[in-house]
C-alpha cells in the first residue's frame, strides 16, 4: 500500500528555515519521479520542485536560490530544505509522486512563516 | 514561466457530462506536457484521477476520462454523481525542467 507521510511543519520566522520530510512506503523513492506542491490558504496548488529518478533537479521561480530538493534512499525519505522563508511561502506542502504512484497524496504538513 | 487555463467554474447536472479543459500559454497542449487531472474537496489533499493525458488509477471512478482535443486537454465527466463536486486542477510538464497547475475548475453538481 503507497503511503506518504510529510512532516516538519511549523511556525517560522521570516528569514528562518525549515527541513520538511515526506516518509515513502508502498514503493521506491529512487526509482521514481518526486515533487512537493504547496497550496496557500484559500489558494489553489502551486508546483515547488522536482527530483527525478536520475537525480536531476529542477525548483520554480519563486523558490530557486532558496529550497533544496532531496532524497535518502537508506530512508525512503524525500526531503525538502527550505532557507530565507518568506511569508509568501505560508503554505500546505504536499509530497507527490508521478505516474502510477500519483495517488494517494500525504496529508500534507503547515507552514507558516510569520513574525 | 508558462500560463495553464482552466474554466474558473463549471456546472452540471446530476447525470449529466461535462468537459474540463487545460490550455497552455506556450500552445498546443500534447502528450509531451505528461497532463494530470487532480480533485481536491474542501478540506482534503487532492486526488490524482489522471495522469500521462489518459492513464487512470484502479480507483478512478470509471465515469471519468481525460484526452486531447483541440490544442488542450481534456477531463470529462459522464454521469456526474453529487459527490463530484469539488475543486480539479490539471497539471502539466515543460520540457521537464518546469510543471504548472491551472488555477483550477470548482466543479457543481446542480
């Protein structure tokens, strides 16, 4: 059964940083496509980043410079490194994953970046 | 970065088929932008219904299909049911280096 747990979550100052986690069963982190998705309140869902199964990276605009995307494979664990949070980063973030593993979605974690 | 437009809103009748599209700033939607459909009610995480433009889970409801048709992609629905009635999102891939959800469709079943 595929689940994904995110994790780390959490009040933060503008400025701060934050390591969220997504904990994978049910199937490979390495040998699949991965992304975290972040919806603001009220918001509709917003593309953060993607780690594909070869390694390669890829983050949007609004985060380039400033999050990190990666994986533990030891772990089964997709992580996000979140630095010089903004209050425009307040958001769910959700891990994802591609293809025949897309579903089902985590529970997502809360950040809030506030001072 | 590119734009993808959905339908702000929509509304069906209990029964009734409706069709959701995907469009793209940069042109034709094709199978190389990999579409996904998601449904998100209040509340909850979004589900994936469909990915890789028609690909379904075992779980996706049977009256749901996605496809291509006229430079956009495409999620219809025959037969709405009540519990229908949410937020869909489709999603797409640029070249790999970059993926954009629409803003989303807020679906009613009336």
């Amino acid at each position: 059964e595929v689940q994904l747990v995110e994790s780390g979550g959490g009040l933060v100052q503008p400025a701060g940083s934050l390591r969220l986690s997504c904990a994978v069963s049910g199937f490979t982190v390495r040998n699949n496509h991965m992304s975290w998705v972040r919806q603001a309140p009220g918001k509709g869902l917003e593309w953060v980043s993607i780690i594909y199964n070869n390694g390669n990276t890829y983050y949007a605009d609004s985060v380039k410079g400033r999050f990190t995307i990666s994986r533990d494979n030891s772990r089964n664990t997709l992580y996000l490194q979140m630095n010089s949070l903004r209050p425009e980063d307040t958001a769910v973030y959700y891990c994802v994953a591609y293809g025949g593993n897309s579903d089902p979605w985590g529970q997502g974690t809360l950040v809030t970046v506030s001072s | 970065q590119a734009v993808v437009t959905q339908e702000p809103s929509l509304t069906v009748s209990p029964g009734g088929t409706v069709t959701l599209t995907c469009g793209s700033s940069t042109g034709a939607v094709t199978s190389g932008h990999y579409p996904y459909w998601f449904q998100q009610k209040p509340g909850q995480a979004p589900r994936t219904l469909i990915f890789d433009t028609r690909d379904k889970h075992p779980w996706t409801p049977a009256r749901f299909s996605g496809s291509l048709l006229g430079g956009k992609a495409t999620l219809t629905l025959s037969g709405a049911q009540p519990e229908d009635e949410a937020e869909y999102y489709c999603f797409l891939s640029y070249s790999g280096a970059s993926w954009v959800f629409g803003g989303g469709t807020k679906l009613t079943v009336l």
